[in-house]
C-alpha cells in the first residue's frame, strides 16, 4: 500500500489538543492493524526545543535517537508505543537552517533561493522522508500553531502542495473549537467557519473536522459546520470534554475518526478494531483500589507540563497497580529545614525530579536527606539523582563541600563531575549525553529485581556525571551503583540497599513508559509508595 499522509492543522484557539488527536487517531489506525508513525512540525525559529526554558513550551522529550523534541513526540510515544527520532520533529529553524547551509554549499546553484519553492521542498522533504522509509502506510503529520499564523504559512503552503501531488493519499483533519454561549444557549459555529476559511484561502480545504465542544454537538450543528466548510456532517467529529486524554480514542472510535479517514484515503475499513487493552487500562485507571501520596519536587512545579512525562508515568504506573497517584507538587525554592515536616507530611514517596542549574538546588538536597534519614520511599531522576549522591558524600560521607561541578565548579569534593570529552563542547545547545545508552545491571540488585534483565537501555539528558573517582568511598558506606554503562564505566543507578526503597537514576525512565507498557521502574516506586508505613 502507497503511503498516506494525513495532516493534522489547528484553528480558532491553541491548546486545543492537536497531539492527542493525532496520537488518538494514531492508536485507532495502530488497532486495526496499519503501520503509523506520528510527526510534528513547529513553526518556531529554535532549531529544537533543547534550549527553550519549560516555562515556555513544556518539557523537552527525548527519543531514543537523542533528539531534543516537543513534548507531543511523548504523547504519541504513549498512545502508540512506536519511537519516535529526529526525524518525527522538525522546526523553521531546522528547514531554514538546512536550507541556508544548502545556499552556502553552492546547491542552488545561483539560483534566489526562496520560501516558494526551497522552503516548502525543505519542508516537503521532511514529511515524505518518514514515508519513503516504506515502513508506515500512515504518517499523521501535526502542524503546530494556529492556521492564520505568519510563521504557520509555509507549512500550509507545503500542506496544499502535497494534497495536489498526493492526491487521494492526502487528507487534511482540522482541529477547531466550538465555543457555548450559555446566554444564547447555542453552540457558536462561527469562529470555525472563519478558521476554515482561513485555511480554505491558503488553498487548503479540509476534510475532516474534529471539533472541541464542551457540549455535545447536535445534528443540525454538525450539517451547519458541514454546510459552511464544504464537507458532509458525518466527516464533522465531536470531541467534548474527557477525564482523562488516555479516554480520547475511545471516543474518537466512536465518533468513528477512524473509519472516516479510512474512507476519505480510500483504504479499505478491514480489521476489527481492537482496543481490548486500552480499556482495560482504562478500567484500571477509573477504578483504583487505593491511593498514594507522592512529593514530585522540582523548581517548574507551577507549570506541570513541565514534568510532562513523569506525570504521564505515574498515571500508567498506578493504573497498572489500581492504585490512585496523587502528586503533590513541591517547589524545591520553597522548601526549607523549618518547613519540611510540613511540606513532607503524609507521603509515602518522594521524586526529585531532573533540572539545571542552581535554582532550588539546595532544597532538593534537603528533601533526599529526608526520604533518605525517613525511610520513605525515593526516586531521583538525573539532576535528582546527583541530588542523592551529593546529599548522600555530605551527610554521610561527611564530605561537607560535596557538590556537581555544574553548580560549585570549585568544590574540593566534585562527587559529580564533568567528563573530559564533555568539557571540549562549550555551546549549550546539542551538548550533552543524549538519547538512549546501554545500561548493565548487578544481578544482586533492587534495579535488578524490577527490571527482570541485566542490560537494559534508557534515555539520557545531561552534561554531567557520577564521578568514579569516588566509587569505592560510596561502596563502602552503603551507595551502591547497581546500574553501569558496559562501554564507558559511567554510573547509571546508585541504589541504598539499607532502605526500603532508595533509587537515583542518571536516565529518563519517564520517556520510555507508554500506556500499554508501563516502566518497571515507577511501578516499583509506585509499589514500595503503598506499602510505606510511617515509623512516626
Ligand atoms: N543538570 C544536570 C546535568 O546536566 C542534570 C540534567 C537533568 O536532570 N536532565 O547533568
């Protein structure tokens, strides 16, 4: 079967869910047996998201080819469980810069290079490249932003380019909204014919149209919005309001997004659509047996996008457990020796969550002495982990100077340091460890134990390292790192095995846990969580 491409453009507001309808769509196609694969395209000028601060687009999802990406790249890894690369995220900055470099090489040979047609080829290259791979029969490629936007331009213009070169291999969903008024009583279908239009000037005529309602979308609504935008009411698809986004291929399923699309393509409707599994997950999820209380601490906690991913993980975590996660958000800047029995009262487990840099550095090292010194359970991740083997070389060890080089550069105890070959790069972008690397595990380890394997993989994101010059002293006064890099030595996991549950990981793990495979490592956190008894 020739590849078909469908696109995904928004209308009328932001935030209105593109990724999780692209990811919805995704999983519906995945059920019935297709070959997908999800893209997005961001109109912003970063080359990638690596640099910006999460306050600006949410966190920064990794794949395991070590791209820096959107954190959509995440939603559709969840839905769907197929990774993503480098190649599912692509940015203005990338195409301009790849076309700039093109320029200067001589490519153009003279030519006046321009947005018509080496900008939109550039971005046309992009989207086919996932479908020559002849290992999709759909790519669903997600166009950030808001039809109508300047920096959106381009990729629609590619958009209409492909649906005319493509022809029945091409589809174009459009997301919009549909606001209510309350005081008229109606459903407003206004600003999505304005969208439509919008996008109908730049030559782009949708096919389908998934509206975001807050009430339910009446016949007469659905043949009005069909009316206006040149398309039948049945390809007009209600998306209301869910408890959950994980709910939303349920109800795209029975909107019936998929057969739609299928239609619209051209493919036969075969297969029955199996999403046994996800109902059960979902069944799980909706119907907990118990509950915890765990402390995510992190400086980014008014902005839980931001933890994107360790959300997502613990939800998959506890509804594997049929046990509700509830996580307080604890802003490492706010905690302080006089209020942390306070801020730490009632969890039964305690995240520090991965970072830069200095802000709430301190606090975060106070909140492992307190998991630590209280027995409770505990997960770090990356910066949290560093957090453990500094709190663990000052409190222990008695090392009182002890820190990562990142935040004392001149500490006499760097317990975290910078590799040689790391300290070469001096820009920030694109210079860490990154993406996935293999991992060795001690067989007599708690990491063994959860994950059932001696050689695991996972994906890193950072610049700095547990230095092994300290190795032995830390043996010795009971860190063990338990989780080694077979190629480079570097330390991986440190557990204590004095504890009931004392884990710092220098990877990801909240990259890698999907809906249909929730990660070992937060199911065991999760696991240790509700079994925690206060000694107090
Ligand atoms: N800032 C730390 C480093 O670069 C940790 C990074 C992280 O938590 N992702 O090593």
């Amino acid at each position: 079967m020739a590849t078909n491409y469908i696109f995904v453009t928004g209308g009328v507001a932001s935030s209105l869910g593109k990724g999780i309808i692209a990811a919805s769509l995704a999983r519906l196609l995945k059920a019935r047996g297709y070959s997908v694969t999800n893209q997005k395209l961001d109109p912003y000028i970063n080359i990638d998201p690596g640099t910006l601060n999460p306050y600006e687009h949410g966190e920064c999802y990794v794949t395991e080819d070590g791209a820096e990406t959107d954190l959509d790249l995440g939603h559709y890894e969840r839905f769907t469980g197929v990774a993503t690369s480098q190649a599912n995220n692509v940015t203005t900055g990338r195409i301009y810069k790849n076309v700039i470099e093109k320029e200067r090489r001589g490519d153009f040979l003279g030519k006046t290079v321009q947005v018509i047609p080496h900008i939109t080829n550039e971005i046309k290259d992009r989207i086919t490249a996932l479908g020559n791979t002849g290992k999709y029969e759909f790519v669903i490629t997600e166009i950030g932003g808001t039809v109508g936007d300047i920096e959106s331009y381009p990729f629609v213009e590619a958009v209409r380019q492909l649906k005319w070169a493509l022809g029945s291999n091409c589809i174009v969903i459009h997301l919009t909204y549909i606001p209510y008024l309350a005081a008229a009583g109606e459903l407003k279908t206004k600003p999505t014919q304005h969208s439509v239009k919008a996008l109908q000037q730049q030559g782009v005529q949708p096919d389908i149209i998934v509206c975001r309602t807050e009430q339910p979308l009446t016949r007469s609504v659905r043949d009005k919005i069909g009316l206006f935008c040149n398309i039948t009411g049945d390809c007009v698809i209600e998306d209301g309001d869910v408890s959950s986004i994980y709910e939303v291929p349920i109800k795209m399923r029975d909107e019936k997004l998929d057969v739609q699309v299928l239609k619209k393509l051209g493919v036969p409707v075969k297969n029955e659509i199996d999403l046994t599994k996800w109902e059960a997950f979902l069944y799980r999820l909706h119907n907990p047996e118990k509950e915890v209380n765990i402390g995510l601490v992190g400086k980014y906690v008014e902005l839980p996008d931001a933890y994107k991913s360790i959300n997502e993980a613990f939800i998959h975590a506890g509804a594997e457990l049929r046990c509700k996660v509830k996580l307080r958000y604890i802003n490492s800047e706010q905690l302080s020796e006089e209020n942390l029995e306070e801020q730490m009262s009632g969890l039964t487990g305690i995240l520090v969550a991965p970072g830069f840099g200095t802000r709430g550095i301190e606090c975060k090292i106070l909140a492992v002495r307190y998991a630590r010194e209280n027995k409770i359970p505990f997960l770090g991740i990356c910066l949290g982990m560093q957090c453990a083997v500094v709190e663990f070389a000052r409190n222990v060890l008695g090392y009182a100077d002890a820190h990562s080089v990142e935040i004392a550069p001149t500490t006499t105890h760097p317990v975290i340091n910078m590799m040689e070959e790391q300290k070469a790069i001096s820009n920030m972008g694109g210079t860490m460890r990154l993406g996935a690397y293999p991992c060795h595990l001690k067989k007599d380890s708690r990491a063994y134990e959860i994950y059932g394997s001696e050689q695991i993989s996972e994906r890193h994101r950072h610049r700095y390292e547990f230095n092994n010059n300290y190795l032995e002293a830390f043996k010795a006064a009971g860190m063990t790192p338990t989780g080694i890099n077979p190629d480079t030595g570097l330390v991986e996991i440190v557990e204590i095995a004095d504890h009931p549950f004392f884990i710092g990981a220098q990877f990801h793990p909240e990259y890698k846990s999907t809906v249909m495979k929730p990660h070992p490592l937060f199911i065991a956190f999760v696991n240790a969580a509700m079994s925690f008894r206060s000694g107090k």
